[in-house]
C-alpha cells in the first residue's frame, strides 16, 4: 500500500504523540537528542537532514527515507541535492541501497510535486 506524505505525517504524529505520552520518561530522552540533532549549528539544517537521508537509505528504513526526504525539501535542498545524497549512500551501501534509492525517487517526485502545487496555488 503506497503512503503519501500527509498520510504518513498523521501516522508519525500520532504515534509518536503515543509513544513520548507513555510515562517511560527514556523515550522523550531519546526523542529529545534526536530532535536536537538536526537544527542549525556547525553545519545547517539541510546539511544534517541530507546526511540522516543517507544513513537512512544505507540502513535500508524506508520511514526514515521517507521523513529525511521531507525534511530535506522544507528545509530547501533541491533535487540535485538529493540526487548526489542518494548517490553517496549508493556508493556506502552498494548494491543492497538499491530498493531504497527506486523508493527515495519515488517518493522525491511526488514530494517535489507536492511542493510545487503548493507554490503554485499560493
């Protein structure tokens, strides 16, 4: 069954709201470093959400592909971008990433079209 975006937001969102309102306080702790993780520091928001996307694909989570393509695309890379991530995690993973990079393209496609409905009708 093919997910889109928003479905897998509500889905996340949901979920996670679940897991961090459980009372086992080493869940928020952990969502806490993850979140912290990615803002601005050293190196930018877009540079962090490019490198979880390859970590991502070479860890072979399709969720996690999934949120780091979005991520990336809010926070402004643009297809080329994606494009060379995909291919470092290529290179890292070898063939195995293959799978995920036919999932990443798809998924990046309809992100980007999203995005651009989105632009237009603003």
């Amino acid at each position: 069954m093919k997910t889109n975006i928003n479905e897998f937001n509500k889905y996340r969102s949901e979920m996670n709201d679940k897991i961090l309102n459980s009372g086992f306080r080493d869940f928020n702790k952990f969502f806490a470093l993850d979140n912290k993780a990615y803002i601005d520091g050293a190196l930018n928001a877009k540079t962090k959400e490019l490198m979880g996307l390859v970590a991502s694909m070479v860890l072979r989570c399709n969720d996690c592909i999934l949120y780091h393509i979005d991520r990336a695309v809010v926070e402004g890379a643009n297809r080329q971008e994606l494009y060379e991530s995909f291919n470092i995690a290529l290179i890292v993973g070898g063939s195995i990433v293959i799978p995920h990079l036919r999932f990443a393209m798809e998924q990046l496609d309809d992100l980007l079209k999203e995005e651009n409905e989105k632009t237009n009708n603003s």
